[in-house]
C-alpha cells in the first residue's frame, strides 16, 4: 500500500510540473511529456502489468483533464499499450545502464506520441500530416531523454525504497479438483 502511495505521489508531482511548469519549458513549441516519462519508468523498474495499470492510471488522468476535444480513453489506450510494451522488453533491458534507461524513455515517447496521432487520424478528431507528427514525436522523445534521468531515478528510489510484495491470493471455492459441499478425506 505504501508503494501505491508513493508512486500517486511521483505521479501527482509529475502531473504538477507538467501543468505549471510545462508551458513555460517549451522549446520551440514543444515540451516534454512527463506522464509517459512516469510510465516507461515504472514499467522499467516493474514489469509489464505495473507498466499497463499505471499507463491506464496516468492516461486516464491526462484525457479527464485535457482541454483536447477528443474522445475520452484515447489516451489511457496509448499509454496502456506504451506501458505494457516497455514492460516486456524489461527482461531484455535489467541490466542496462543510464543509457539504456535513456533509449528506452525516447523509444517509449515516439511510440506513445505516433500512437497519439494515429489515434487521431483513426478517429478524425486531428488532422494528418505524418511530418508534423514525426517532427513532434523526435522532439519530445529528445526533450524525455534529456529528463529521463530524473524521472528513472524518481521511480527507482520508490522501487527500492517500497519493494514488492508477493501476496497470496487464496483459492477460489470453484477452483479444479473440489467440488462444492463435498468433504476431502486425509
């Protein structure tokens, strides 16, 4: 429980620079995408299903506080499926240093900002220029490099500081092998 509190936390102070501060770090009309940043983090540090629910948390989150006319969910899809992937190339990724972490918060930005786009062009709410978006998927994959060491370090911290726990989750009455109202024998 601790953990989730403390990654709410990460997430709400992520969520604050990016509201207040955001707009005035943009260089060249572009700023950083902090909430994918916070995404591939976790799903580095914590594998594929923490990579999705935070992914569906922080994207739900951005479209109910978006002021984008678009369809509610578009998001949190984005950044479910962002989270994911990163999470499962985690296996391949444990051992990797700083620049490692750096690649893979660029990869995951110019995946999460293209799928962003195509969402759009899917859903007719954007209109499609596939140079634009290429434009903006670089220059915000280099902005999150840039910032991909805070944000890992960040993550980190709480990973190492509030550890998993596996918990048992106990066996369901209609699990294989048992028979409702019946008496097993020693």
């Amino acid at each position: 429980m601790a953990r989730v509190v403390a990654l709410t936390a990460v997430g709400f102070t992520a969520l604050l620079i990016t509201t207040v501060i955001g707009p005035s770090l943009a260089v060249a009309g572009y700023r950083p995408d902090l909430m994918t940043l916070l995404v591939v983090a976790v799903a580095f540090y914590d594998g594929s299903a923490s990579g999705a629910r935070a992914g569906f948390a922080v994207g739900l989150i951005g479209d109910l506080l978006s002021t984008a006319s678009g369809p509610v969910g578009v998001g949190a899809l984005v950044l479910l499926l962002v989270g994911y992937g990163v999470g499962s190339l985690r296996p391949y990724l444990s051992g990797t240093a700083m620049v490692g972490q750096i690649a893979v918060a660029a990869g995951g930005t110019v995946v999460a900002v293209l799928g962003y786009g195509f969402a759009g062009l899917l859903l007719d709410v954007s209109p499609a220029d596939p140079a634009l978006a290429l434009e903006t998927a670089l220059a915000v994959a280099l902005y999150n490099a840039l910032l991909a060491p805070f944000g890992f370090h960040a993550v980190g911290w709480v990973s190492h500081k509030f550890p998993r726990t596996a918990t048992a989750v106990p066996a369901s009455p209609w699990s294989p092998g048992r028979v409702s109202g019946q008496q097993t024998r020693p």
